[in-house]
C-alpha cells in the first residue's frame, strides 16, 4: 500500500499567499481495513500533509472483481486551497479553491463542500 501511495504526488499551485508547492505523504496510513461485504481485500486511508496538516485524504483499495483484484482510489479535500494530485506524473484529480461561507454569525466561518457523485445505500 505505501509503495502504490507513493506513485501519487499532491500539489498546491504556485502564487497562493497561504502555500504553494508539494505536500508530503505521511510514510504510515491513517488506517488500515477490509470488508467482506464489500469485496475489499485490503484498504488504507493516507493523508498528505503541509507540516503535520492533513491537506488531502487518499483511499486505496485493492477490491474483488470477478476471478482478479482491481486497485482503485478516492481523494477528498481536506483543505480550502486549490489542489492537485498526480499519478505517476499524470494530473488525476484537482480542486479549486473552496469558497468562504458566512452564515448570520459572523464569528463563524464555514467552508462550503460540494457533492458531485453520491453513493445509494445497499438495498434491504
């Protein structure tokens, strides 16, 4: 798992006041798992970091498929900057910036996150 991590790089572009550059990939996953139930062989949950600052969470999971094991992986912001991620020096996903959201109290500040795909609950 840490070598197929290690294939991913995380970027913030260059010209931000608040970063730019390359993140790093914490060496250890955050979590390790499996699920019979949903034909995962094994999983982990990594975080690329700015200091000890998780800017992005990567999921990678080796899942049944038919008589083979595919790899695949997810990316979640973790952050308001704009990001990247490349794999093996191929763009794969990027972010732009998340816009401020002020509700009626000033004193709080949210970050808006946006859904494009949804997963549907198993069926009973």
């Amino acid at each position: 798992m840490r070598r197929l991590a290690g294939q991913f790089e995380a970027v913030i572009p260059a010209g931000l006041v608040d970063g730019e550059g390359s993140l790093r990939l914490l060496a250890q996953p955050l979590h390790r798992y499996r699920s019979e139930r949903h034909k995962v062989v094994d999983g982990a949950v990594f975080a690329f970091v700015m200091g000890t600052d998780p800017e992005i969470i990567l999921l990678i999971e080796a899942v049944e498929s038919g008589e083979s094991v595919e790899w695949q992986f997810a990316v979640a912001p973790f952050s308001n900057l704009p990001m990247q991620l490349n794999h093996n020096a191929q763009n794969v996903w990027e972010c732009s910036r998340s816009q401020a959201y002020v509700s009626d109290r000033p004193h709080f500040l949210y970050w808006a996150v946006s859904v494009r795909d949804k997963m549907l609950a198993d069926s009973p």
